[in-house]
C-alpha cells in the first residue's frame, strides 16, 4: 500500500509538469470581461476583423477596422459571455491585395488556462481521496474499540498524559470516522469543481457553489455534534476514573 501511494504521488508530480509545459502560448480571456484581439502585420495599410466563431459553432460577422498600434493591430471584443474555444478571421491590405488570417483564443470562467493534463491531475486527485476514505474504512472495520479505551484507562493509571491525550483525540476520530469521510469529501467537490471549470460545463461551474456551501454548512453542523459527543466521552471517562478510586475529582 506504501509503494502504491508513493506510485501515486510520482504520477501526481509528472503530471504537474507536462501540464505546465502544455499551458503556453494560449490567448486566454476571462468570461463577461473585454478581451484585446491581436493580429501581426507589418506591411498591411489596415486590418478589418471580419467574422468571429463562437464555442457553439454560430458565427458573427462584425467588418470592423482594428486599431493599430505600432506594427500590430487590435480589436476590443467584449461578447464573452460563452465559455470555450473562439475563431476570429481578418482580412488586411498588403499593396492593394487582400490578406486572409484566422486564430483562435478561449474563454474561461476565471481566465485561467487549462489543459487536459490538468484534468488528468484533478481525476487522480479524487482517486487519491476516494483510496484514503476506503483506507480509514477498512481500517474502522478492523479496530477494537473496547480494547483501545481500556489502554486509554491503562494510560492514564500509568499517568503518561501525553499518550493519554493523543490516543483519546485518535479514538474519538476514528470512532467517528463519517467527521474523516465528511472532511476528505470536500476536496473532492472542490476538485470536481475545478474539472467543471476545465470544461467549462456551464451547468455544474453554477450549481456546485451552491453545494460547497451547503456542504460547509453541514460540516460545521457535524462539527458541533462531534465536539458534543466528545464532551459526553470525557465526562463518561472521568466518571469511570472516580469509579475505580483513582483520585479524579478528589
């Protein structure tokens, strides 16, 4: 299971990096925001930005003049409201004779560029999490609960407070193990988020907000539940403590 998690972890590096290499050399305009459109002609007397694709194939024909600056001419485009993949054509006059370009840029909800090894990295990521949470199952299902809060009695006779601390934090945890299950969950919708940005799946970049804070909401509820329970554990402790005549509360 070590190697198995270290694999994991080498695969989660190498990936970071191919990704890195691949997030260059982009034109990336963020959603809802004026993007600067370029395009290079150093011998063209003007440049018309004649027609743009958006992500749903539909196409507007604009025939504006770009405005130049210097060698390179530019046009403000401000329709962004779709997220995805744009084609833009122009058409410049190079003595007297028309000269046809056409690019492309991308819209994203937050600007970012994102590639398919930065799907691949947020995919390993949730299998990662999800290993974790059967992890701590498999190893609730085979944890002796009786056994561990005698040896939290046995640690607190043989007055070794620190372990006595340390296992009573660890028993109450794994105890109540659905508090890991609810912690790990929330980097896996963060994670899944991040997947609906790469996409740009409208749909699930507007609802899954929602769901983190709902989810938030939640925790903190099961929080106060699992402090509460905590609380009842100790006060049951303390009383077994008194029971046996081992001076608590004396």
């Amino acid at each position: 299971m070590k190697r198995f998690y270290l694999t994991m972890l080498i695969g989660l590096l190498l990936i970071g990096i191919v990704s890195a290499e691949e997030s260059g050399g982009v034109l990336i305009g963020k959603q809802n925001d004026c993007l600067q459109i370029p395009q290079e002609c150093t011998s063209c007397s003007y440049v018309t930005l004649t027609s743009i694709q958006y992500p749903n194939m539909s196409r507007s024909y604009i025939n504006a003049v770009m405005t130049k600056q210097g060698s390179s001419y530019n046009y403000s485009f401000c329709d962004t409201s779709n997220l995805g993949n744009y084609i833009y054509c122009t058409t410049g006059d190079v003595d007297g004779t028309d000269t046809t370009a056409c690019k492309d840029f991308k819209i994203t909800s937050d600007g970012s560029n994102y590639t398919t090894s930065d799907s691949i990295t947020n995919v390993a990521l949730i299998i990662f999490f999800f290993l974790i949470i059967l992890g701590v199952y498999v190893l609730n299902k085979n944890i002796d609960f009786n056994k561990w809060n005698n040896s939290i009695i046995a640690k607190y006779e043989n007055k070794n407070y620190v372990k006595l601390v340390l296992s009573s934090i660890t028993y109450n945890i794994m105890k109540n193990s659905f508090v890991i299950y609810y912690i790990l969950i929330l980097p896996i919708l963060l994670l899944i988020m991040n997947i609906a940005y790469t996409s740009s799946n409208v749909s699930m970049i507007q609802f899954l907000p929602s769901l983190i804070i709902i989810y938030i909401v939640g925790f903190i509820i099961i929080g106060i539940y699992f402090f509460g329970y905590v609380q009842e554990w100790i006060m049951n402790l303390l009383e077994e403590f008194r029971n046996s005549n081992w001076g608590v509360g004396q």
